[in-house]
C-alpha cells in the first residue's frame, strides 16, 4: 500500500515552461485527500519552490538543495539545514579563481553570482525566477554556504566534474541537477537520504513510497523507495535502475498520468 508520493520538480512534475499544469494538481490534490503523503524534493532553493506549493495547495514536506535544507510548508520549521563546510568552500572557490569561471552560490535563500551579466545567470535566472546578487570571489564569506553551482553545456561541465571531484570529491557531493547545472553541496546530502529520513519522522516505511525522477540527482532516492517511476525523458542510467518509465514525458503530463493509471483515478 502506497503512503509517499515523492517528486522531483524541473523534468519532472514541472513542463518546460516551468508550470503545474492542472491536470497534475487535480491528481496529487485526489490522492492527498485519500491519506497520501505529498513530498516534493528537489535541487531547487526554497524560494523558487514556494509558487510551485501554492500552486498545488497540498501541506506537505519540502526537501530543497538535494536534502540540503528540510521544510515543514505549513509551520515554516527548518526540520534540517545542511551547509557546504567552509574549509571546502575555499577550495572550491580557489578552483573557481583560478579557471576564471562563472560560479553561482546559495546562502540564506539568496542567490548569489560573480558575473550578472553571464549568459548562465540568465539562464538560471529564467528557470527560477530568482534575482541574482553580484558577490566578490575574494572577499565573500565561506562559512555559510548551502550549495554552489556551475552551469554551461553540459560536455564542458563533465570536465569540470572530473577535476572537481579529483579535488574534493571525498568531502562534497558533486552531481548534475540539470544537464545545465552541476552542483557542489555537503558529502552528507543526497535526495535517497533526506526522503528516507523524513518518511522515518513521519513513521512511513520507505518502501510504502512512489518516486519520480529524471535526472542524476534523482539516482540516490529512487533507489531506496519501494516504486521508482524513471520519466520517459530521464537520462538512460535511470531508466535501468527504476521499475517503470512514464510513457509520457513532463510535457505531456507523464507523472499525472502514471498516477491516474497506477490508482485507478480517472
């Protein structure tokens, strides 16, 4: 018997326009009302998550930055807040200094970024509807930091992966949200461990839960639900793992549906 619902958000529940199309709020809101537990967890800031909870009206869990930050929507308790730590915040920025690169930092729900003029600002800017900070690389503090995150193409991210990962590898977690984004967090942070722990709150056995997922960030916590829901868009290494693939895409309402199908809810 299915208690959980978990989703990811961008290539997900959301299309490419970035929307909740009716259809999939009619469904969760259904299944809600029949006891199910409504969790989002995504690698986006709380604050470009809260138009997408309003939108679908359901009390629910967030699980924000990959399980970086955990929170109750409806009292706004903070239930966890997971930072990168600072000793690899320096290392991270020397790496930034010294390739001259664009780099994009999440502290306090703030977006903070060296370059507003970049071409991946304006991308990241679209995606979420945040508006950026101009940050000095030298001088901005590293003691606070939940995520950092590089965004460019993705055969050029790889490159970075590699040598970041050479570099602190052992003591961040380093993955792809987006085939646009990579991004820096805490090594304790992954969205497998931050569901299972919130499902253990709320005396939900993990393997009474349905997730979503599509992109490398969603690995970890599609393989520790009971039900693993690959989207037909999702990159191939997912689809292996996962029991089913939607056969439609984000696009085409694949996530809502699956659960019209899977619940009988037409």
């Amino acid at each position: 018997m299915i208690k959980a619902i978990a989703l990811d958000l961008d290539g997900t529940l959301l299309n490419d326009k970035k929307e909740v199309t009716d259809r999939s709020v009619n469904i969760l809101r259904k299944l809600y009302k029949k006891g199910i537990e409504i969790l989002i967890v995504t690698g986006r800031p709380y604050a470009s998550t809260t138009k997408i909870i309003d939108r679908l009206g359901i009390p629910m869990t967030a699980i924000c930055y990959n399980g970086g930050k955990i929170i109750d929507t409806v009292s706004g308790e903070i239930l966890e807040n997971k930072l990168l730590p600072e000793n690899i915040a320096i290392k991270l920025f020397e790496y930034i200094e010294e390739k001259k690169l664009n780099l994009n930092i999440f502290m306090d729900e703030k977006w903070y970024a060296n370059d507003l003029d970049s071409e991946s600002v304006q991308i990241y800017k679209k995606n979420s509807g945040l508006i950026p900070t101009k940050m000095d690389i030298k001088t901005f503090p590293k003691n606070n930091i939940t995520k950092g995150v590089l965004i460019g193409k993705t055969e050029i991210l790889e490159n970075y992966k590699k040598e970041l990962e050479s570099l602190i590898g052992k003591d961040s977690y380093i993955t792809f949200t987006q085939p646009l984004y990579l991004e820096i967090l805490n090594k304790d942070i992954n969205k497998g461990k931050a569901l299972k722990r919130i499902l253990e709150l709320k005396n939900i056995d993990i393997n009474q839960c349905i997730a979503f997922g599509d992109a490398e960030n969603d690995k970890e916590m599609l393989q520790v639900v009971g039900i693993n829901v690959a989207m037909k868009d999702s990159i191939e290494e997912l689809k292996e793992i996962c029991t089913y693939v939607t056969k439609n895409s984000n696009n085409d309402d694949g996530v809502a549906k699956f659960l019209e199908e899977y619940f009988n809810e037409k």
